[in-house]
C-alpha cells in the first residue's frame, strides 16, 4: 500500500525515491531521443555525402567534357578565320580578274 492509499504523510526519503524514480525515466526518455536524433543526423549526413560526391563526380565529368569543347571552339574559330581570310583573298582576286578581263575586252573590240 501507498502512503496515499493508507492517509499517512509523505517522507522525504519516499518523496526523493520518487523524484529520483522519475529524473531517472526522464533521461532514459531524453537520452533515448537523443540517440534517436544522432541516428537521423547520421544517416542524413551519409545521404549528404553521398550526394555531394555524385555531384563532385558530375562536375569532374562537365569539366572534362567543357575541356574539349573549348578546344574544338578555339579550333573553330581559327578554322573560320582562315576561311574567312581565304574568301576575301578570293574576292580581291575575283576583282582583279574582272578588272583586268573588261580591260582587254576593251582594248580588243573598242566602242565604235
């Protein structure tokens, strides 16, 4: 029987019994949660990790990738200059050949 039970007071060595009693299932039940949330933040951190190396490994990957695009960009840009230099040494070429050819169409049958 409890003292409650038997209308007899309380002592104080019943009273720390049961708040000791108590405290102790409280930081059972806290530490307990604690644990739970150490398990969580470390699975969540694995998670993290892991996605932060496929990341790392995709950027690896892109800058691997911009590397040989920046060549055949550069290479191409050099390619159309030359060509470019090309067509214009064409076209004065072309120009200097019609100038030269209405000449002599001039000189071979002059205007009458």
């Amino acid at each position: 029987m409890t003292p409650e039970e038997t209308n007899q007071p309380v002592t104080h060595q019943q009273l720390r019994d049961a708040l000791r009693e108590a405290l102790d299932r409280a930081v059972e039940t806290i530490a307990a949660e604690f644990s739970t949330i150490r398990g969580e933040a470390k699975t969540r951190a694995e998670a993290t990790d892991r996605r932060l190396d496929r990341i790392s490994e995709t950027l690896a990957n892109l800058e691997s990738r911009m590397g040989t695009m920046t060549k055949w960009a550069n290479t191409f840009d050099r390619d159309n200059a030359a060509l470019a230099g090309n067509f214009h040494e064409q076209q004065h070429a072309i120009l200097l050949l019609t100038t030269r050819v209405e000449r002599i169409e001039r000189e071979l049958h002059p205007p009458q």
